[in-house]
C-alpha cells in the first residue's frame, strides 16, 4: 500500500476508535448490555466488510473495463489498420507494460489518427459512390435523387479507393459520349425540322423536356430510353424527309410534263424552281430551310390539279400535236400511215369524253415511243437506201454529163464538173455491192421482225428486185446501142470502099430517140416529181413544216408505177 493510502488508512482508524469510543461512553451511560454490545459491534464490523466489498468489487469492475477498452482500442487499431491498409503507426508490445491507463494513453493518439484518417476516406467513398448512383440513376432513367449512400467500412483501402474511382470515370465517360449523342441527335433533328419547317422545341420536348436546350449546360437525360426516343424520332423524321422528297420529286415531274406539254412560258415555271430543282437530288442534299415545307407540296398539288384541268380543256390541241410527232416520225422513216383516220379518231375520242386524258395521252406516248423504236430499227437500212439514191442521181448526172459535147471545154466550172464526173464514176462502181448489202440487210430485218420491210408503203425488196430488173435493161440498151454503133461503122467503111465517097454521117446515137438509157432516167426522174408532188401538195403535208427535207425517191418511183405507164415512158 502506498503512503497515501497508508495515511488515508490511519485517519479511518483514528476516526472509527473515536467514535468507538463515544459509543462506549454512550452506552455506559445508558448501561446496555454486554450482549447488546457484542451484538452492535458485529453489526458494525459486517457493515464495514460490505462497504470495503463493494469497493473492491467497484475497483475490480474499473479495471475490468480499462482492460476491456485497451483490448477494445487493440482491436479497433487492429482493424482500423486492415480497413486501411496502413502500417502500424505504433509499437504496440506482445507483453504488457506499464498499467492500463498508460497503455491506453500510449494507443490512443494512433488511433484518434487512424480515427481521422478513416472519417477522410469514407467522406471519399461517400462522394465518389454518391456520383456513381448519381450517373447510373441519370443513365437507368431514374429521377429520383440517390439515397444516403451506406459504405463499407471493414475495406476502406486505396485499392478499393481507386477501383471506385476508375468505376466513376468510366461512367463519367460513357456519360459524356452519351451526352454528345443526345446533342447530335438533337442537331439532326434540328436540321430535318428546319428541312421539314417542323417546331423543333415541341418535337424534341416529347422526346424528353430536359433536351429542349441542346447546347446548354443544364442536366439533359442521357438514359437508354431517352436515346432509344431520340433514334426512333430521327428516323420517322428522315423517313417523313424521304417521303416529302418523293412527293416534291413526283410533282416536279409531273409539273415539267405538264409544262413541256403545254409550252408553259418561263415566268410561270420560275415560281416553282423551289420544286424543280430538287427533281434528281437526294435526301442527304436537302438541308435549305423550308425545302421541304408542307405548304409547299401543297402549292404544286393545287398547280398540278390546275394544269390538269387545263390540260382537259386543251386535250383536242394537245392530241393533235402529239399526232403530228408521231407522223413526222414515221416521215422520217418511210413508213406510210393513214393519217386522216389516225386524226379523225382523235378527235372523236377528244370530243365524245369517254376517255380520260391521261389514258389517251399515256397511249400516243406509247404509240411514239414504239415509233421510235421502229425508226430507230429501220435506221441503218434507211441510211444505206439514201446512199444508194445519192449514188442513184449521180448516175444521172454522170449520163447527162457524158452525153455533153462540150465538156471538155475551157468554160468556167469546167474542171469542177470533171472532178465531179471522177468522184460520180467511182461512187456508181459501188452501186451493185450497195444494192446486195442492201438486200441482204433487208431480208435479216425481215425475218427478225416478222414483216415486210416497206418504203413509203412499197416493199423495199420490190423496189430493189425492179430496179435490178431496170439496171439490166440499161446494160441490154447500152450494149445493143455499141453494137449499132459497130454496125453503122462498118457499113460506113464499106461504102467508102465502094463507092469512095463518103455518106452523110448518121444522127449520133446518143441523140437518137430509141437510145433507152436517158429516157429511162427522165421517166423516173418524171415520175418521182409527179410523187413528190403529190407528197407536198397532199393533206399530209399540209399540216407540217414544208421545209423538212424529203428523201429523193429516184428508182422507187418505178414501184408506183404500172407496166404500162412504164413503157410509155420508156418508148420513144
């Protein structure tokens, strides 16, 4: 015991004999028994044993708590070292040392350091998990603001530190590339609606009311549905977008035919060029606002219904002159049509109105088109037919040249006409290959097609067949005409052997009337007047331009012809 407690001692036992002591006085004074005095005093001396019992028990329990708490306080560094992950910041001894209270005061400070320490790291955690749920509520749609969050403090290290915060970036990340597709959906809707001349705020507030400012910094959803939204409406706009395109498309179409149709003027066709010039353009090249307006497509409906009508009431003009194309066509080929009926049944068709204009335009388009066809399959035919006829009036003129007295002479032109004349003779030398090529081509035309080749309403192979025939005689004439000349050149030497004078010289015989070769040409040559005549002066051509180049016809005259017109015109 130590000095104070022996001293605290003394003065307890000096106080309780006094006290004895008066007790004693007091009961010699009242003169109590000795038993009631033993007894008193036993009392006394229990009374004390339980108060120094208590005391004990009371010191016992103080000491089982410091020891209670020094284990606690090891434990809790012990933990607050392995939650952390930190090395020991204090010897702590295996062998006790020193009382409890100053093993408790020797822990204390590493721990209250260890206590401040782990309230900085679950105030990390805690912010960087309340930004996590912030994000993934923001990415699951979830308006409601995250809850408190609750953190696991038996791992509180840097390692699970740094995982979190790898966790938030990568949220932070994908929240940002979210972000940039909202805005860019945003942007596209923007341009088709500006396009379309749609409101952008109500189309982009149904999608979600925080989009509205797409630029600014307030939050804007970022949720899958949200983007999920965005994409379904860019899509039904772009396929709005493609549809009004087609429609404006098909309208200028039909604006420019309508137009075409009935040689619309200039200024009229300028107030549509918002329509027309989009006719070939596609849908990505549409970013004008208002290109593809509504009210627009509804501008070229009404103009559309009214050049319909229109054209109704000008269907009698409009037929004709799509009559008349189809004429100059088949002109243009060879191809012989009767045209007066062809015009007649316009016009009763025109006029009775049980037909719809466009089914009655639609099938003379179709009637041009297959004309063209045609002529176009007929081209290389009618092309050599042309060479032949050129090659034809240069025999002609070769003939008429050769019959020429004056020819050779030094006259102006002269030398023009003798080129000409050797140009004349070599392209008649191809004569004959032109007319076989010419049949050849003709017959492989034929029975691809499956009919007669006609020529302004003759078989071509009859034309071709006569005018062998027609060349042949040509040759017998122009062979019996050297043969005469023989004749009349010997009878000529032996009368001058005879008689040794010298007869009058007899007509030259290209002058002479049964000389057949130059009358055939000018009965031909007659005969394709009197059919161009007929041509030019005939209703047909009445309607059309007279300055359209014809075709000379030369030997296909002799088609038309009779035999006996033809020997009439051959005889002399």
């Amino acid at each position: 015991m130590t000095g104070n407690g022996v001293q605290k001692l003394h003065i307890g036992e000096t106080t309780c004999g006094s006290l004895l002591l008066q007790l004693q006085k007091i009961w010699d004074e009242v003169g109590e028994s000795d038993e009631e005095r033993d007894k008193m005093l036993l009392q006394l001396e229990q009374e004390c044993l339980n108060v120094y019992k208590r005391k004990v028990d009371q010191a016992a329990k103080s000491k089982s708590h410091l020891l209670q708490a020094l284990a606690d306080a090891k434990l809790e560094y012990t933990t607050l070292l392995a939650s952390l992950e930190e090395k020991s910041l204090v010897n702590i001894p295996d062998k006790p040392s020193g009382t409890i209270k100053e093993q408790l005061a020797s822990i204390a400070p590493a721990l209250e350091q260890l206590w401040i320490q782990k309230e900085e790291r679950i105030k990390q955690f805690t912010d960087m998990q309340t930004q996590i749920m912030k994000i993934c509520g923001e990415i699951s749609g979830s308006n409601e603001l995250p809850q408190s969050v609750k953190v696991d403090e038996s791992d509180l290290s840097l390692k699970m530190l740094k995982r979190f915060h790898d966790r938030l970036q990568e949220l932070q990340k994908e929240k940002s590339q979210r972000l940039n597709r909202v805005i860019e959906f945003v942007n596209i809707l923007h341009g088709i609606c500006v396009v379309l001349e749609i409101d952008i705020c109500s189309t982009v507030k149904d999608v979600h009311p925080s989009l509205i400012d797409a630029t600014g910094a307030q939050f804007k959803s970022i949720s899958n549905d949200t983007l999920a939204r965005l994409a379904k409406t860019v899509t039904a706009l772009e396929e709005v977008k493609k549809q009004r395109l087609h429609k404006y498309q098909d309208l200028a179409v039909k604006l420019t035919e309508l137009w075409n149709l009935m040689d619309t003027s200039e200024e009229e066709r300028n107030l549509f060029d918002h329509v027309t010039c989009n006719i070939s353009a596609s849908v990505d090249d549409i970013t004008a606002p208002g290109a593809l307006a509504l009210h627009f497509i509804e501008q070229a409906e009404v103009e559309v219904e009214r050049l319909d009508r229109l054209k109704a009431s000008r269907m009698k003009e409009i037929a004709l002159k799509r009559q008349e194309e189809l004429e100059e066509i088949f002109v243009r080929a060879h191809i012989e049509i009767d045209t007066e009926a062809a015009r007649e049944k316009i016009l009763a068709l025109t006029e009775s109105g049980n037909v719809e204009p466009s089914e009655l335009l639609a099938d003379m388009d179709a009637q041009i088109n297959k004309a063209k066809e045609d002529a176009l399959s007929r081209k290389d035919i009618l092309d050599k037919v042309d060479k032949w006829m050129s090659a034809c009036e240069e025999e002609t003129w070769l003939e008429d040249y050769n019959r020429d007295d004056n020819r050779y002479s030094g006259s102006r032109g002269a030398h023009l006409n003798l080129k000409r004349a050797e140009k004349a003779r070599i392209l008649v030398s191809k004569i004959p290959g032109l007319v076989d090529t010419l049949v050849a081509k003709t017959r492989a035309w034929e029975e691809e097609h499956g009919t007669i080749f006609a020529y302004d309403g003759v078989p071509l192979l009859t034309i071709l067949d006569k005018y062998a025939v027609l060349r042949h005689e040509k040759e017998e004439e122009k062979r019996k005409m050297r043969d005469q000349k023989k004749m009349h050149e010997q009878l000529n030497t032996e009368q001058e052997v005879m008689f040794g004078t010298k007869p009058s010289p007899l007509r030259p015989p290209s002058s002479s009337k049964k000389v057949l070769g130059p009358r055939v040409n000018a009965a031909i040559n007659g005969a394709l007047n009197r059919r161009l005549s007929m041509v030019q002066n005939g209703p047909r051509s009445a309607k059309r331009d007279n300055t359209r180049p014809v075709a000379p016809l030369n030997y296909v005259a002799l088609s038309k012809m009779d035999a006996a017109a033809a020997a009439s015109a051959i005889s002399p």
